[in-house]
C-alpha cells in the first residue's frame, strides 16, 4: 500500500516541476540529503528547521554539518540575515498527500516559515507512515477532534516550486518561492 | 492597448465593448486564457470525483447561509481565543478606516499585499497611499497591473491582457535600466524587487478564500509565494475577509480547496495552500506579532433570504469567466468594475446597491454556460435575468440589511437597491422603451390569431424575396437590433407549404 501511494505521490511531483526519492531506510535517506544539500547548496549556506519533529528525529543538523556543509541554524544570532543568502532550506513535512504531490510542512519553535521559503531550493523530509492520498484524508488525520490547539500557527501544503503563469500565460518556475522542490520519504 | 480606469468609466459599456473587440493584442491573449484555463474547468468538471465535489461543495456554501450570522458570531469568539483581532466593516469606508487605524498604530511606511479581490473592491491602496503609505502588490500579475496603473482584466490571471514586450517596457522604467523580452529575466526582476520589500514592511495585507469557524483558520490559496511572504515576514498581518468566505469546519476544506484550484486553473491543488491559525507564537521565529481579521459586509447581508443569496456561494473559481461568450470577446476591463464576466455583472450592481455596474446584466446572451459551469452551482443566468427586470422597477428591490449590533451603518455605504438610480446610457435614445413596448405589443396581437400569423408569415416570405438583405438590416426598428446579429431571412417557402407539397406528391 505504501509502495502504490508513494509511487503516486512520486508521479504526481514529477508532472509539477518538483522530484521525489524513495522511499528510503533513514541511513540511505541521510546520505542522500548530504548529497542534494551539497548540489543544491551551490557553495551557499544550508539552512536548517531544526525544531522540526523530522529533522530533529533523524539528526540532520549533525549529519549535514560532519559532511563539512556550512549548516545555518534558527538559533544564530543572524538567522534572517543569512537565510536571505542561503542556497537550500530544509524541513520535514508533518503529512503528504499522494493525489496532490503536497507535504504538509508545519512551523513552530526551531521551525520558522521562511526556512521552505527564502533560500531558491527546498528539501523536506518526510515519513512514509504519514503519507495518505489526498488532501481530505490528511485533514481528518491531522484534526480528528476540532480543537486548535493541535494545529500550529502556520501550516502550509506545499505542492512543488514556485511558479506563475501570469506572463503571456506561460510557465516560469520560482518567482518568490523556492524554484527548485525534494522531497526524500523516509521509511517508517 | 488598454484602457486606463478613468478613460474607461466615462464611456459606454458598448464602447468599451467595442474598443476591447477591436484590440488584436487583446483578443489574441483572451483567447489563449479563456481557452486554456477553460479546457481544465471542462474537464475538471466531467471528473466522476469532481461531480460528487461539487454537490457536497454546493451544500457546504449555502450550510454557511442559511445562518450566517451565526457563523461570524461563532468564527469571531474562535479567532479572539487565538489572539486575533477581529474588526467589523458594513462597507467600504469603514474598511479603509478601520486598516488605515492599524497601519498608524502599527507605524507602517509600508505594505505587502497579496492578491485580494475583497481589498480592490474597497478601493485599500489608495486610501493607505493618500496617507503617505506604500503599498505594493506582491501578485506577479497584480504587481504588473498596480505599475501599469490598470485593473484587472481577469480574476484568476489580472494581467493576461498584457504582452511580454508590454511588461518588459513596464519593469525597465521601474527598475531604471533595460529589461529584455524575456520570461526568465522578468520574473527574476520582480522576484528580486519583491523580495526587498517583503523583508522591508511592515504589514503583510491580504484576503482570505476561506476562514474556518471551528478552528479559527485563514485559508490562503497561492502559486508564487507571495502570500507566504506576506504572512510571514512582516510584523502586522491584516487579513480582510468577505463575510460568505466562512466555512463550518477545517474539514471542509477537503472538499473546498480542490474544488477550487481544479475549476480555476485544473490544478490538484495550487502551489501553495497556507493554513493560519493565529499569530506568532513564543519561541518561534517569524510570523506575525499581530493578526488582525477584517470582516467586509458592504451590502452581502442585504441578499441573504432573497433570490440573490445564491450569490454568495461564489468562491471566485473564474470558471464563468472562461465559458462566457461575452466575456471572451470583451475582456475585464470592458466591464470597468473590479468584479468582471457573469459573476461580476451579478455581484456588480447588488453590492454597489445599484449605483454601479447597472447596464452590466444587459452584456450577456443569456446562454446560461455560467450557470452550468459553477462548481457550486449559482443560477447565474436565473440571477442575471432577475437582475434585468429589478433594475428597471422603480423602489428597493432588495431592502438593507439590519446593522451588526452595537454596530453603525457605514454612511458613506449604498442602502438597499434602488430600481431606478439615474444614468444608463444603453437606454439614452429617447422613446426607445416606448417604441419596444409598442412593437411588441403590436406582434404579440397580430400573432395571438392563426390567421394573423399566417398573413404576417406569408408577407415576410413576400418581402424577403423581393427586398435585398442590405435593405432589410436597415429598417428603424430592426437596425439597432440587427447590429451584431445575422438575420435570416425568410424561405421563399414555408414548412406547411412543403409539407402540403410532399404529401400531395403521395408522401
């Protein structure tokens, strides 16, 4: 079953503009972030939310920073001046949705909304567990009882880059968002 | 080339209509928005999944009507509990006032806006601009059209109606150096020009397309990422929220949010969909440090347990537009009002209580493919037609609504819906109405007898032998009518008659 969705999910990205990998054990999964980082990354800073529940689990800070990668956290003093110069921002997803190609990513303490959004390239990870097919499904999952207090002052369904077609109705990709989407499943 | 807005409001719809008709550039990117945009509503809508959508999507909407005022009352107490502001507005004047209150405590020299309908109906940006306060459009398309000094010519995609040349030319004198005419560079310019204003304002000012009254949600629906920006850098969020944009439960946005995106432009779901449930939070980095929510009535509550109502079901799909076969030949700006094709002709004159917009409802062939097309399944063609005959009866066809309580009417806003308001120049021409009712009352007597129509049939088979068709498109009363119609003539032999023939020929 996990299999079918995310091979939907992956189909779905790829016809947005954005690319899928996996699903992957978590050793394989981190060493492919090392490598997207590092090519995204293009010499720039690799900021982090690492107050994300995915990130924080899988220790991406750590990893990334012993591959020799200039890792920016959201407790640096200069945080929002660096983000502006970074060359990736990376965070996990609390959700996916297979029918859309969307991850759910949700901002809290050590996971600011800019992370996803600033630098030109966004990488997420995400858990294959939380995968569903669509959007209503991951609501429901989200918020089985109406109380807010489960839902994070910001959440934002993120179905590949940035993109409009408001110039002679043609496709341009990254105009203030990132241009340039992974996400990496990660089993379990 | 497009009509600037005062050129445009000074003359008639006909003119506008004829101006829009004879632009090659414009009917040239018409065609390619409606048809493309249009395709992707069409088969959104054959979609077995979106047929069920958008009957629960129909019940959601008018759910929320039937107790409106309930709902506000419920979503307010739900958005206070967050730490929301929540402001009242009866009408436009009271909008500005009430943002312009914020901006000036808040200390704004400037403001990001996202793309919001709601904001241009009240006409935000000038009053905040009298005041000394930038405001820029952050929406790629909103952004051309606010340097261009124009309206929007389409609700999904505002400045369609403009070429890349057109743009370039645009951005090279703001940027203050050439641009060339490309795609990639241009949207990198604005990307880079937006970008510092973003990381500048103060305030982020945008709309919402739904607010769920069990969670206190701001549902935000975008593809740039420009309506990210503007809810999470700066420090005030204004959000200014058309009351029908209320729904029950977040749940509801399962149904909601697809139908939306996939009727609007075929999309699954837009780029970006940000839910907002209140402001910043301790410990978190950005976000706004105060929400404020706006919710705008101007005259909406004045429809409710009227025929009308069904209006407010609207969720701004754009799929009217598209199918609209006035629309796609005239374009938004012939309308000259911020609401444009089927659903701006209807929403036009009931928000504005008649003032405007009045001749809008006449620039419609009664076709109904807006009526089909609706996701949520308004009667546009019905409304459009009810609004023809409300517009020509004198006194209030729709009475006001009561004020919010402890609330004070807006002064400066239109109460009810006059029947009668001064100033429609497709009735200029003096006797004209006379002339109509005269003329049809003529044929409907001479035709209320069999042989009164047989002597009329026979007379007009008579004539449309004998007199050219140059002839015929001339005559007084046919002319104006003829105009942008073709007539047909007349077979030189009537159905009866050939029936008759054949079934003497042994049939």
């Amino acid at each position: 079953m996990s299999g079918a969705l995310s091979a939907k999910f992956a189909e779905v990205l790829a016809a947005v503009g954005g690319r899928a990998h996996g699903p992957l054990p978590v050793d394989e999964a981190l060493e492919l972030l090392v490598t997207l980082a590092r090519e995204r990354a293009g010499g720039g800073a690799v900021a982090v939310s690492t107050g994300d529940p995915v990130v924080h689990k899988l220790g991406v800070a750590e990893r990334l920073a012993g591959a020799g990668l200039d890792v920016l956290t959201p407790d640096d003093v200069f945080w929002r001046e660096r983000l502006a110069d970074a060359g990736v921002g990376i965070t996990g997803a609390v959700a996916a949705a297979a029918a859309s190609g969307s991850v759910a990513v949700a901002c809290g303490p050590g996971a600011p909304r800019a992370t996803s959004l600033v630098p030109p390239a966004h990488i997420c990870l995400v858990l294959a567990g939380t995968m569903v097919e669509d959007l209503a499904e991951a609501l429901g999952r989200l918020l089985p009882e109406p109380d807010s207090g489960a839902l994070p002052s910001n959440l934002v369904w993120i179905s590949g880059p940035s993109r409009s077609a408001d110039l002679e109705l043609v496709l341009t990709v990254g105009v203030h968002g990132p241009g340039s989407v992974d996400v990496i499943v990660v089993e379990g | 080339m497009s009509l600037p807005a005062e050129t445009a409001a000074s003359l008639s719809l006909a003119d506008r209509a004829r101006r829009a008709i004879g632009d090659t550039n414009l009917q040239t990117a018409l065609a390619k928005v409606t048809a493309a945009l249009g395709a992707e509503g069409t088969a959104a809508r054959t979609d077995p999944d979106m047929v069920e959508r958008r009957r629960r999507g129909a019940a959601i909407r008018r759910e929320v009507l039937d107790d409106l005022d309930g709902w506000l009352d419920r979503l307010q107490a739900k958005l206070e509990s967050l730490g929301i502001t929540v402001h009242r507005a009866a009408g436009p004047d009271e909008a500005r006032r009430i943002v312009l209150e914020i901006a000036r405590a808040e200390g704004v020299k400037l403001a990001v806006k996202s793309k919001s309908m709601a904001t241009e109906e009240v006409h935000l940006n000038a009053a905040l601009e009298a005041d000394g306060i930038e405001v820029v459009e952050t929406d790629l398309g909103e952004y051309i059209i606010q340097l261009a000094h124009e309206m929007p010519s389409h609700i999904i995609a505002p400045a369609v109606h403009k070429t890349v040349p057109q743009v370039a030319q645009l951005f090279t004198e703001t940027a203050g150096r050439p641009l060339p005419d490309d795609r990639t560079a241009l949207c990198a310019f604005a990307r880079e020009r937006l970008r510092s204003k973003f990381l500048a304002a103060e305030m982020g000012i945008t709309g919402a397309n739904f607010v769920t009254a069990d969670t206190g949600t701001i549902v935000l629906v975008t593809n740039e990422g420009n309506g990210r920006m503007c809810t999470s850098l700066p420090r005030v969020h204004v959000a200014v929220m058309p009351v029908e944009k209320v729904l029950p439960r977040f749940a509801d946005l399962g149904v909601m949010l697809p139908l939306l995106t996939r009727t609007a432009t075929g999309q699954r779901l837009s780029t970006y969909v940000s839910m907002i449930t209140g402001p910043r939070r301790p410990g978190e980095t950005d976000g706004p440090e105060r929400l404020h929510v706006v919710f705008l009535d101007h005259n909406r509550r004045s429809l409710l347990g009227t025929p009308y109502q069904e209006m407010l079901c609207c969720i701004r799909c754009g799929a009217c537009l598209n199918v609209c076969p006035v629309y796609r030949r005239i374009g938004g700006h012939a309308y000259d009002a911020v609401y444009s094709g089927p659903m701006g002709a209807v929403l036009t004159p009931l928000l504005s209580g008649g003032s405007e917009g009045r001749d809008l409802p006449d620039a419609s062939s009664l076709c109904g493919a807006c009526s089909e097309v609706c996701p949520v399944g308004i009667p546009l063609a019905d409304l459009l037609v009810r609004l023809r005959a409300d517009l020509r009866t004198p006194g209030p066809a729709v009475p006001p609504a009561p004020p919010w309580p402890g609330h004070q009417a807006d002064p400066g806003a239109p109460v009810g819906f006059p029947g009668d308001a001064p100033g429609r120049p497709s009735d200029a021409k003096p006797g004209a109405r006379a002339a109509r009712r005269l003329g049809f009352g003529a044929w409907a007597r001479l035709w209320a007898s069999p042989a009164g129509y047989r002597l009329s049939a026979a007379a007009a088979r008579r004539l449309g032998r004998v007199a050219p068709p140059a002839l015929i498109r001339h005559t007084p009363l046919v002319r104006g009518w003829g105009e942008g119609r073709d007539i047909p003539l007349p077979a030189p032999r009537s159905f009866r008659q050939r029936l008759a023939a054949r079934r003497e020929d042994g049939w």
